[in-house]
C-alpha cells in the first residue's frame, strides 16, 4: 500500500521533511539530517537504502558537501547555487557514466543565458571531477568541453555620469563610492575594510577572491576618501570601516538598492556598481598609472578586461593641407 501523498516540502524526497532550517527523515521517528541540503540528501539516501549514489543528482550532493565548496568565495558559491535547479533538471538522474561532451553542449546550446550556462558546466566540471577521483567514472566528460563565447561588459562609467549619481546618494553610498573608486576594489572587499585595516602606512586589502595582499599607500585622495568614511554616523560602533545602523557589515543587497535608487534619479541607465571598478582601472591606464596593481591581477591580460576605453588609439590627422 502506498502512503499518503505529501501536502508539505514536495520539492523533497519522500519522507524527508523540513522543520525550521533543518532537514529531518521521517519514518518511526524524526532522524535529523542537518541544515545543509545537499548534506541532509546524501544522509537520506543512506537511511532509505537508495541506490543511486552515481546518478549526476547524488554527484552534485556530493560535491556541494564537499569542503571543495566550503572553501569557495561566497560570491562564487551564490553563482554556482544558482546554476543548482537547471543542471538537476537536465542531468540530474542521468547515470554519470552516461553523460557525454555531447550532452554538455546540448546544455550550452539551449541554456537561455550564454555566460550562465558557462557556469553551469564550470559546476559540472568540478563535480564530475570529484567523483572521477571515487571512482564512479573514468574520465570527466567536461573536459576540453569549450565554453560559450560572451562578450566582456563593454560600459565606461564618465565622469559626469559619475558625478550625477553621487549628486543623488546619500551620504554613505558616496562615500562606499569614493573608497571603491580610488582603490577600485570589489565590492566585497570595501565591506570587509576594517577599522583595523586602516594603518600610518596605508589600507591594507586581503583579497577574497584571490587572496591577494595589497597595501594602498596614503595619497590625497584615498585619505580623504577614508575621512570621509569615518565620518559616517555610527550609532553602534562596528569593526567594519562600512557598517549599518545595527553595526552590522555592510552587504550587497543594501548598497544595490541605494545604487539603483541613486541612478534613477540621476537619470544614469545600464550602471552597475561594479563598472566603478572598471572606470578607476581605465582612469588609471589614461593617466599611466598601474592599474594592474590597482586591480591586484597576477596578469596584465586579466586587468585589461577592465578598461573600457583605453583600448582606443588615440590618432593624430594628417598634417598636410591641399
């Protein structure tokens, strides 16, 4: 006899329930699984006896429990998570060793988001991979698998553009503005500044992305930038150069709404608070500064990605009149 279908958590297996921000397996009692879903899956396979451990959808569990994942930027983990749904709906009860580069880039072909489906198949990658080296399969199909190709944001933030939209934010997104323009750090990284940071020889960045070490040594400009900062009303003191009202870090879905609030104002269309990266990259290969160190790439080719505009030769006409 077959139980009863399931009003609650349909999108879980059969007698996997979600109570709170735990996952438990229900049958004579309530076995908890944890708070990590892909953990809680693979803990549910064992207790039910399933035997799918090599399908892509139990390759994927294991590699999202991996501490491969754990170790990854959260920006990164947010980019690959996003990819979760689409990939499990496509290959997800495939058998690994079914799936082919063939396969793969049917995916590249349909996926509605050319530089999207570059991720999927970067999480594919890694996953396949993982259970290669378990042995569930003998080579990883993503392999020499060619990408999409996408065309790299090509949008140069001017300085009048620029300044309209300072015109219009309030008095902490200028400021978060002014400090990312002049060390042309991600996003990521302003909000981790701390106060600490802040020494008589500079700011000192730690990377995350990369773990990159830099010092940015005091100029006019980044000190009055960091003033400015500091000057931020801070009811609750916080550790963090850029913090809330409750002292909290700042994060992205707080400066995102303030950035677009300011550009609508300011009348700026297609702006992304990331491009403030890309102007101070190409603001400081037009005045010849090294905007590699800026940025902290390992390569030059990476930093040129970044500039928007200094890519254009400059031509001076013939000098000749008839």
């Amino acid at each position: 006899m077959m139980g009863r279908p399931k009003l609650h958590d349909k999108h879980l297996p059969q007698r996997m329930r979600k109570k709170g921000n735990a996952y438990y397996h229900v049958a004579a009692k309530w076995t908890p699984l944890g708070t990590d879903l892909a953990i809680a899956k693979i803990k549910w396979a064992e207790l039910e006896g399933v035997n799918n451990h090599k399908t892509f959808n139990a390759a994927l569990d294991k590699y999202l429990a991996s501490a491969d994942f754990a170790k990854l930027a959260a920006n990164t983990k947010r980019s690959y998570r996003a990819q979760e749904t689409i990939l499990r709906k496509t290959f997800g009860h495939m058998n690994c060793s079914a799936i082919t580069p063939g396969d793969i880039y049917t995916y590249l072909d349909k996926h509605p988001s050319p530089s999207a489906a570059n991720v999927g198949v970067n999480v594919m990658a890694k996953t396949m991979e993982k259970v290669r080296r378990l042995g569930w399969i003998k080579d990883n199909p993503c392999v020499n698998v060619s990408r999409n190709a996408t065309e790299g944001r090509r949008r140069y933030l001017s300085d009048s553009e620029y300044q309209s939209i300072n015109q219009h934010a309030s008095e902490a997104l200028r400021a978060i503005m002014r400090v990312t323009y002049v060390t042309g750090q991600r996003m990521v990284d302003i909000f981790k500044m701390r106060l600490s940071d802040i020494t008589d020889d500079g700011i000192l960045v730690v990377q995350q992305k990369t773990g990159k070490k830099q010092l940015f040594v005091w100029t006019d400009e980044l000190r009055e930038a960091i003033e400015a900062a500091k000057k931020l009303d801070r009811p609750i003191r916080g550790m963090t150069l850029f913090c809330t009202r409750t002292g909290r870090p700042y994060n992205d879905s707080n400066l995102r709404k303030q950035w677009a609030a300011a550009c609508e104002k300011a009348g700026v269309e297609n702006a992304q608070f990331r491009d403030l990266r890309s102007k101070a990259a190409t603001d400081a290969a037009e005045l010849d500064q090294d905007y590699q160190a800026i940025l902290g790439h390992s390569t030059k080719a990476m930093s040129d990605k970044y500039v928007k505009r200094y890519a254009t030769q400059k031509v001076t006409p013939l000098r000749k009149k008839i």
